[in-house]
C-alpha cells in the first residue's frame, strides 16, 4: 500500500469511530443546544467522509466495507 492510500484509510477509520460517536452522543442528548450541536457535527463528518471517499476513487484505493458487518 502506498502512503496515501495508508493515510487515506486511517482517516476513514478513524472518521467511521467520529460518527459512531457522535450518533451515540446524539441518541442521549436532551438539551436543545447538544443535539443542534450534534446535527452540525454530524454535517461535518459526511462532508469530510464525502470528500475522503471521492480522494480514494480518484487515487484507486480499493475499500473494503464487508469488514464492518
């Protein structure tokens, strides 16, 4: 594996733990301002997961995404 395509993955994993946080953070809150707060960061991670994603197409990283389930 290329560098890149290393550091390309790492951040995917680490971006798929974010939003299973922040789904999780999401679920539990009750104040008005922690889920407003929760939608935007979760705005936040798709369009960073987007963007990852797109690189990887574009540099012909193959992802595996069966490992998950």
């Amino acid at each position: 594996m290329k560098k890149t395509e290393v550091s390309i993955l790492a951040e995917l994993e680490q971006l798929y733990e974010r939003i299973q946080k922040n789904e999780l953070l999401f679920n539990m809150a009750e104040d008005d301002d922690l889920i407003e707060a929760a939608i935007y960061e979760k705005q936040a991670l798709n369009a960073r997961y987007t963007y990852l994603i797109k690189t990887a197409k574009e540099q012909g990283v193959k992802i595996n995404f069966t490992e998950r389930i």
